[in-house]
C-alpha cells in the first residue's frame, strides 16, 4: 500500500543528496579556481559567478526543503508524543503537511487509526461481552439455583416415580381383573340377549294365540247368546203348546160331555140310538186317550220347559260369565301386549347395553394396552430420574466450574479495561461517586450506522457510571424529522425531571428549551451539531465543521490534480452542519481558478432523493470531475455514478462512513471519507456532564472538538 510513496520518498532524498555533493563540488572548484587563477581572468569571473548562482540556488532549495523536512518531523514527532503517552484521540497528520515523509506519515495514520479501531472495538466488545458475563452469570446462577432446587426434588421425584410405578402395576392389575370381569358380563349379555329374542318371539306368537282366543271366545258367547234366544223361542212355543193342550184337554172334556149325552141320548132312543152310543163311547175313550195324552205331552211339556228353564240359566250363566271371562281376558290381553311392549324396550335395551358392553369391552382392552405402556414408560422414567439425577449433580459441579470460569473472565475484563485507559482516547470519568441519584438522558437519531457508533459510545459510558449511581438513558430516532422529534422528547423530560441532557443541535426549537432547563439547573450538552445562534448550553461537543469543509476541499483538489468541474449535494443550509461544510468548501475552492463550482443542489441526507438527483443532474452534465455531499444518502451517489459509467472519471468525497462507503472506496468511486469520531461523541459529553455534576468539574471549553478521521485507498482496507 507504501510502496509508491516509499519509492518517491527515496527519489527525494537521492535527489537532495545529489543537489548537496554537485553543490559542494561546485564550492570546491569555486576554492580550486581562486587558487590556481590569481590573475583578474574574465572566464575566471564568469565562472565564479554563475558557480555562485547556481550554489545558492541550490542552497535556498535545499534550505525550504529541510525546512519543510524538518517541520514533518516536528509535527509526526509530536503526535508520536502523544500516541506515547496514550492520546490517540488526535486528528490524522495531512500528507501535505510531511513532504518527503509521506511513507511515513501515512504508516503514523495507520498505525493511530488501527490503534483507535482496536481501542474503541475493545471498548464496544467489553460492553458486550460485559453484558454477556453478566446475562450469563445471572443465567449460570439461576440455572445453579435451579439445579440445587432440581437435585433437591429428583430425590422425592425418583421416590414418586417408584411409588407411581407401583401404583400404575396395581392399576394395571386392577384394569385386567376388570377386563375379565367386562368379557363375562359381556358373555352374560350375550345369552341374555338370546333369551329376551326367544321371550320376544315368545310374546308375540303369545300375543297372536290370544287374540286368535279372544276372537273364538267372542264367537262362543255369540253362539251362547243365540242358543238363548233360541231357548227362549223354543219356551215361548212350548208355552203355545201348553196352552194348546189346554184347548184340546177343554175340547176333549166337552167331547166327553157331548159323548155323555149322546150316551143319554141314545139311551132315549133305544135301539135307534146305538150307533149314537157307540159314537159316544169311542169320543169318551177318544177324549180319555186324547186327555191321557195331552196330560204326558203336558208333563213331558212341562219337563222340556224346566229343563229350557235350566238351560236359559246355565246359558244366562256362562254368557254372564263369559262377559266377565272377557273383559278379564282383556285385561289379560292388554297385560300381555304390555309384557310384550316391555319385552320389545327389554330387548333394544338389552341390544344397546351388549352394545355399550362390548364398546366397554375393547375400551378396557385398549385401557389394559396403554396401561402397560404407562407401566412401561414409567419404569423407565423411574429408572431414567436416577440418571437425570446423576446428571443434576454433573451440572451443579459445571455450574460451579463455570462460575469459577466467569470469575475468572471478569478479572481478565477488568485487566483489559485498565490495559485499555492506558490508551486517552476519551473523557475520563472523575474518581468520585455521586451522592444523589443521577440521571442523564441521551437523544440521538439512529438511522445511519454512523449513530450506531454514537450508541455504542452511550454504552461504554453507561458501563462507566453504572458504579456510580448513574443511570443513562438512551433514546434513538429511527424515523424522520428527527430534529422535531428529539425537541418534544427534550420538553417531555423536562417536565418528567432528569439531571442532565445530550443531544445533537439540530433545530432552533433547542434554545428556548435548554434557557427551561438552564431555569432548573438541568445541563445541557450538544453534540455533532452546534446551535448558529448562542445559547446556555454547558457545553458542545463535536466535529470542527469548519475544519472539516476545508480538509474536503483539500482532498477534491489533490483527487482533481487541481482542476476540474465540481457540483456540491447539500443538505439543508437551515442544519448549521450542512451550512457549514458548504460554506468552508466553497470558500477553499474560490481560489482556485482552475476548479470550477457548476451546481449547488439540496438534496442530501436521503439515498432516494440523492441517487436521482445525482444521476438526473450527471446525464446531463456528464463533464463534471467531482462532487461532494454533505450529508447522508452517499451511497445513492455512488449508485448513481456506477449506473452512468463514472467511475474513475467523477470523484466524490463525503462526510462520515461505514462499510458500504468502505466498499465504494475500494471500487474508485468515492476518493475520501472525512469522519468525526462516533463512538467519542456518544461517550465524552455523557462523562463530560456526569464529572459536572458530580465533582462540580466543568468542561475545558464551551467547544471541544472531536478529532478528525480521513479514510481513502489508502487506509481503507485497515478498516474493513
């Protein structure tokens, strides 16, 4: 990476060493020629003086040179005086101001830049790995804790876990003889289920023999009801019989009376009236015989009609009782069908319960099969809590190992902290721990990588005070108007109390709130950006702006060789940053008649805004030679100078950087990165404000300027 400057250096003192033997051999001629040339010779003459001339020209030469020789020497000896003593917090030495020591000058750069990255990364990384010991030795503890807790339990767990296997074997045991006792009752309802269908078949075929009986019983007591009826016909004729007996009985007495007189008769007539008395004697034995025989038909009358008396009765009886005999029967029907009803519920009862058996059935079977898996899995969790046991011993033995190893890895962080204040690279923090409860609030935006670096420098600083009854808090703004929104959280904190405030001076918004916080004895301390207009912060803390638009300048001339076309992408001229650097750019260039300003454009600060501004602005003035920006958004720049085929034509130098400008500073396309100390300008003011307020310790200046960093071609890969 030195190797040209070397070789150029070399050239230089060669060159030097050159021009003092020619100019002494020049001397020694001009001694020479005055001894052996006594007489007033005019070649003598002439030759002394253009010998005289050119010996001190060479002189005069020779004398700036070891001037400037001398005053590179002084200024790299000087800031090595610092780096001796630790301060690294120094800007880097101009090239421009070490001719003939550049090699020199760029390896002293290095070697401080490399010094700060590593001083500043050992600071962020004691953070981090402070934060990590702590995580992890709260974790350790609590994992320690645990661990006793856990070894204290696995004791009473194993003794459970033995009682639980003996109580999962006697479940087990238990859900077997339950099985068993399942496929019985599930046999049981088997047959029960055979006999209900046979009953069921049974009361129906029941239930159709009755009413097949109860229709013949019906018939029967109709037939019954008939025969009486016909009884009663047969009485009632029987009577008409009797009473027809009776007429021929009176027929007959009246035959025997008439047959009696006859008999008289005949008698009066003698022999003429025989035959009448013949007539009169066989209607006398007709009428006896009739009698005799209207007397037994009366008798056997009178017998048939006793006996159809008895009959009617007898069927008067079993009509009476068949009626009765019929509504028992049904009664009985009805009971029947209601057996019959019931036996049918019985029956879709029995199926569903044989049903819900055999469901029960295989459910105990499965429960019987998981049970000896449960009596499997905790046999071997009961063997397996010895060994988490065991290991539970292991761990409280690791936990205290690596408690030790903590220990151990604090005191070597603490022995690199002291190894690491060796090296100023900062504010250092009075030894005196204040009496009250501070507390300081940091805003800050947190959108750019370069704020990143802010924050990391916050952290190391709350690291430093967390010893001494300090809390910091930080606030980062990842959004826009930044400068508006970190005025409203000033007012909140304002009015919700805290000792001290840090933050950037964005915005005139900032004045008549720190004159409140002046009102309240609260300190304010600016950073990165001063307010243009006076106020009673404490003090401000960050980059020489002004410093910083001129070493810009510088390095667009020695990109441009001294000529060229340049185009300034500012931010807003209201940021008195942006206003700044523009100013002290513009001021540096003016007299330089062969760089020409072309454009003055606002649109830094975004990616977006800058990338089109840049590439719109570039297709049409293609000839431009350099730009610059202000702000942020470089690498939408750079973007759009790669897009346009620029590189290497069109240079740009910014302000701040992170590792996408690293990487364009590799590809030619940005020259210079001019930076401002991140991590310094989180840290100093939060410890600036703290030693005030603590030991009453003012600032040494109302300004106190950050260092100034440079990172080109030739540092850059250092870097990344």
């Amino acid at each position: 990476m030195a190797k040209p400057h070397g070789i150029k250096t070399s050239n230089r003192v060669r060159n030097v060493l050159c021009a003092l033997v020619v100019s002494m051999a020049v001397i020694l001629l001009f001694l020479l020629s005055s001894v052996f040339w006594i007489d007033n010779n005019e070649t003598f003459v002439t030759v002394h003086i253009a010998s005289c001339l050119i010996a001190l020209a060479i002189t005069g030469y020779l004398v700036f040179f070891l001037v400037k020789f001398h005053k590179g020497i002084d200024l790299i000896n000087y800031n090595a005086n610092l780096l001796a003593k630790g301060s690294l917090n120094i800007s880097d030495i101009l090239s421009s101001k070490t001719k003939g020591l550049e090699t020199l000058c760029i390896a002293f750069n290095d070697m401080k830049s490399n010094l700060l990255s590593f001083t500043e990364l050992t600071k962020t990384n004691i953070v981090v790995i402070s934060d990590a010991i702590d995580k992890v030795s709260k974790s350790v503890n609590n994992s320690y804790k645990g661990n006793e807790q856990i070894a204290a339990s696995m004791s009473n767990v194993a003794d459970k876990a033995h009682e639980q296997l003996k109580i999962v074997k006697d479940t087990l045991d238990s859900i077997y003889n339950v099985n068993e006792r399942v496929v019985s009752i599930e046999a049981s309802l088997a047959n029960i289920e055979n006999l209900v269908n046979c009953m069921v078949d049974s009361t129906n075929l029941g239930s159709k023999n009755l009413d097949d009986y109860y229709s013949q019983m019906n018939v029967i007591a109709n037939n019954l009801t008939s025969t009486s009826g016909f009884i009663d016909n047969l009485n009632s004729e029987l009577k008409e019989i009797h009473q027809l007996g009776e007429l021929i009985i009176n027929i007959t007495d009246q035959l025997k009376m008439l047959a009696f007189n006859a008999s008289i008769e005949s008698a009066r007539a003698g022999a003429s009236g025989k035959g009448f008395s013949v007539v009169a004697a066989e209607m006398t034995n007709l009428s006896d015989h009739t009698r005799q025989s209207i007397t037994k038909i009366k008798t056997l009358l009178s017998n048939v009609s006793e006996s159809s008396d008895n009959v009617k009765n007898s069927i008067t009886s079993c009509i009476e009782s068949y009626d009765i005999s019929r509504e028992l029967f049904s009664t009985i029907k009805d009971s029947f069908y209601k057996i019959k009803e019931n036996a049918d519920i019985l029956s879709a009862d029995t199926k569903k319960v044989y049903s819900e058996a055999s469901v029960i059935s295989q459910s105990t079977h499965e429960a019987e099969e998981k049970g000896q898996n449960l009596f499997n899995t905790s046999n071997k969790i009961s063997s397996e809590t010895q060994e988490v046991a065991a290991v539970t011993q292991e761990e409280l033995a690791g936990a205290e190992t690596i408690n030790n190893n903590i220990s151990s890895l604090k005191n070597m962080l603490s022995g690199i902290e002291r190894l690491v204040r060796r090296f100023k690279t900062a504010v250092v923090p009075v030894e005196a721990v204040s009496k009250k409860k501070l507390k300081i609030i940091f805003l800050s935006p947190l959108d750019h990588e370069f704020w990143v670096g802010v924050r990391q420098g916050v952290l190391y600083a709350q690291k430093e005070l967390a010893a001494k009854n300090t809390e910091i808090e930080y606030i980062g703004f990842t959004q826009s108007n930044t400068g508006e929104r970190i005025a409203e959280t000033f007012a909140e904190y304002l009015d919700k109390g805290c000792d001290g405030i840090v933050c950037p001076g964005f915005t005139l918004e900032l004045v008549p709130l720190i004159d409140r916080a002046s009102q309240k004895n609260i300190p304010v301390m600016l950073f990165n950006c001063d307010l243009p207009v006076p106020s009673k912060k404490t003090a401000y803390f960050g980059p020489n702006i002004n410093e910083a638009g001129t070493l810009a300048a510088e390095f667009m001339i020695k990109a441009l060789n001294g000529k060229g076309n340049v185009a300034i992408f500012r931010g807003s001229l209201a940021i008195s940053v942006h206003k700044a650097r523009t100013e002290k750019i513009k001021e540096r260039l003016k007299k330089l008649s062969k760089i020409k300003i072309v454009e003055e454009m606002e649109a830094s600060d975004n990616h977006d805004v800058l990338y089109n501004a840049v590439k719109g602005y570039l297709s049409k003035n293609p000839n431009v030679d350099g730009i610059f920006t202000t702000g942020g958004g470089i690498t939408g720049a750079a973007k759009a100078i790669k897009e346009l085929n620029l590189v290497g034509k069109t240079k740009i130098v910014c302000f701040d950087f992170d590792k996408e400008i690293f990487e364009c500073i590799k590809e030619d396309i940005i020259y210079a990165a001019i930076g401002q100390d991140p991590f310094g300008q989180g840290h100093d003011p939060i410890i600036y404000l703290y030693n005030y307020l603590a030991a009453n310790e003012k600032p040494e200046s109302d300004i106190i300027w950050t260092r100034t960093d440079v990172v080109d071609k030739h540092n850059v890969n250092d870097l990344i």
